[in-house]
C-alpha cells in the first residue's frame, strides 16, 4: 500500500479526521513494534508498549513542532517507553559469549547462512540481534531495517552521532561473531 | 534523508536483513483506534499541568488582594479607610506597603522584598514550562 507523507496525515488528524491517525498507525506500527520488541523479546510486552505509545503520540499531536521526522518523534517515544519497562522488570540481556573463533570473512559467513532455509536464516539473525544490548539492537534495527541515518538514530536512542558510529561497528562485530558461533553449532549437530 | 553508508559493507547487512521484521497482530491498529475513543485512555493520556490555570489566577489574586490589603490599612491601624488620604507618589506609596509586608525583619529593605516575590513567580512558572517539556519529550 501506498502512503503519503506523515504531515498530510497529521495536518488531517488536527482538522478533526481522527480516523487518518489509523493510516498514520499503519505506516509505522512494524516498525515500532519491533523496535520494542527487539528490545522486550516479548509479543505480548511488545505490543502493549508499541500501542501505548501510538496512543500518546496521538495526544500529543498539538505539540509535535516536526523539527525532525514524525517517525523519529514515535520512535523515540516508543524507545523510552521499551527502556523504562526493561528497567520496572529489571530483564537481563543474554551475555555474548566471548569465546574464541575461527575468523571467517562476512562473505563465508553469507555462504553458509545460503545453506540454511529461509527460516532457519530468519531465525538465527534474530537469535543473534536479540543477543546484542538494547541500545545495540535498536540501532542495528534502525539503521539496516529502517534505513534510518545516523543522525536520526542519535534523536531516537539519545546517544551521540559518534556514539551511533561506534555501536555500529561493534554491533556488526558481534552479530558476525554470534553467527558464526552458530553456524558452528549447527554443523556439529548435523555431524 | 539519505541513509548514510559510513562503513560500506552490503554483505553483513544482506545477513542482517535477512532477519526482516516481526509482523504485530492483525488488530494492532482497531485496537489503539479504539481506545481513542475511550473516555478512560483520554483521561490517561492527556497532559495535565503541574499548576494549572485555576492555580495561576489564584496565585496572581491573592498577589494582588495582599498588595491591595496592604495598600489600604492606614499606618495606625485604624479601621477606617480613607482612599483620598493615601493617594500619594507611586513609588512612595509601594514602598510603603512592602514595609509592611517585610513586618520585623528589618534588614529586609522593600526592593529586597519585591525581588523575592518576584523571583518566587518566575520560579512557580519556569517549574511549570520545565515539568512541561519534560513530559512531551520522554
């Protein structure tokens, strides 16, 4: 489906058409939904926030200068809202095991992610995202699924531009890394 | 914008993308949409001032009735009040009600005391704008 800009929706939605605010929801809703979930790794947590904060986008609309991007506004909305529940429920990110790997190039590791099925493939890079901290995989998730730039990313997670640059990088790292470690594994238990 | 590649690197990021994203359930939208609607999530939502504008004019009344009160008791205390007996210079005539206001304490002089009032409604409203854009912003 083809969308318009977001100020065409919001510029309906503060002329009273409430009902624009669902194409609005339905431009953005994946994306923020994974935004927490990424973070929450919980559907049912991720949703709750995701709608909570749509809802008060929605009422703060009046309020929204657009000095940046409406999407990097929700999304920075949706980001605090994720971390104040991690940090109610106090969860614990999966620590990466730092364990000593037989270096392969990006593009070996691509060779034999091709092995894989395509749910398998979907599987383990989710698996190793949800591995990385939360500032990390919302970054990750931002700048390769949203496309998003450095410097929206920095407006959404608070972080500096430089500070972005550099969780890039090491994300990358530690995704490679995690992927390969389960590469590994997979062909021990084909083996 | 346009995506930045600060690091060209398209292999890592077709795996990455490989992953795609999580699909939220089919009701996503009816469900927020409704609650739009509700009188109860509007009660939640909705930005509530710290100090409202209720307040606001209280404060700024009750300024004014002091100052008026202040401005009207003779300096003898008597209960009659004789507005033509105390139309005196402006300056003079303040001077004289924050005198009073200040009361015992006589290293307070009356520019002192009108600078604390003053200060004291600048901070009550910069509290409020402060409280304000903390909560749009989070």
């Amino acid at each position: 489906m083809q969308y318009q800009d977001d100020n065409f929706y919001i510029d309906k939605i503060l002329g009273g058409d409430t009902a624009a605010y669902a194409s609005l929801i339905d431009k953005h809703k994946t994306m923020a939904y994974n935004i927490a979930w990424r973070i929450l790794k919980s559907r049912e947590d991720a949703e709750e926030i995701a709608q909570d904060s749509f809802l008060k986008v929605y009422y703060s609309l009046k309020e929204f200068k657009r000095e940046s991007k409406f999407s990097t506004w929700l999304f920075r909305i949706v980001y605090n809202n994720t971390i104040s529940r991690v940090r109610k429920k106090k969860l614990d990110v999966d620590s990466f095991d730092d364990e000593n790997y037989e270096w392969m190039e990006p593009a070996d590791t691509a060779k034999e992610m091709e092995r894989l099925s395509q749910n398998e493939q979907k599987k383990y890079v989710n698996d190793a995202i949800s591995r990385l901290p939360e500032e990390d995989a919302t970054v990750i998730t931002l700048f390769y699924m949203n496309e998003s730039s450095i410097e929206e990313i920095s407006t959404v997670t608070g972080l500096s531009q430089s500070n972005v640059k550099v969780k890039l990088f090491r994300s990358r790292k530690r995704l490679h890394e995690e992927l390969q470690n389960m590469l590994k594994e997979e062909l021990v238990d084909i083996i | 914008m346009k995506h930045e590649q600060f690091d060209s690197d398209d292999v890592m990021k077709n795996i990455i993308r490989k992953g795609g994203l999580e699909q939220p359930s089919f009701n996503f939208t009816n469900t927020v949409m409704s609650k739009i609607h509700s009188p109860q999530s509007a009660a939640a939502f909705i930005y509530q001032p710290v100090i409202s504008r209720k307040a606001w004019i209280t404060i700024g009344a009750l300024f004014v009735a002091l100052c008026g009160f202040v401005f009207l008791i003779p300096p003898g205390g008597n209960s009659a009040v004789d507005l033509s007996k105390y139309i005196l210079p402006a300056q003079q005539t303040i001077n004289n009600a924050l005198s009073k206001i200040a009361g015992s304490i006589s290293f307070i002089n009356s520019f002192s005391t009108l600078v604390i009032i003053a200060a004291a409604g600048w901070l009550l409203f910069a509290a409020d704008k402060y409280l304000r854009r903390m909560v749009f912003t989070s």
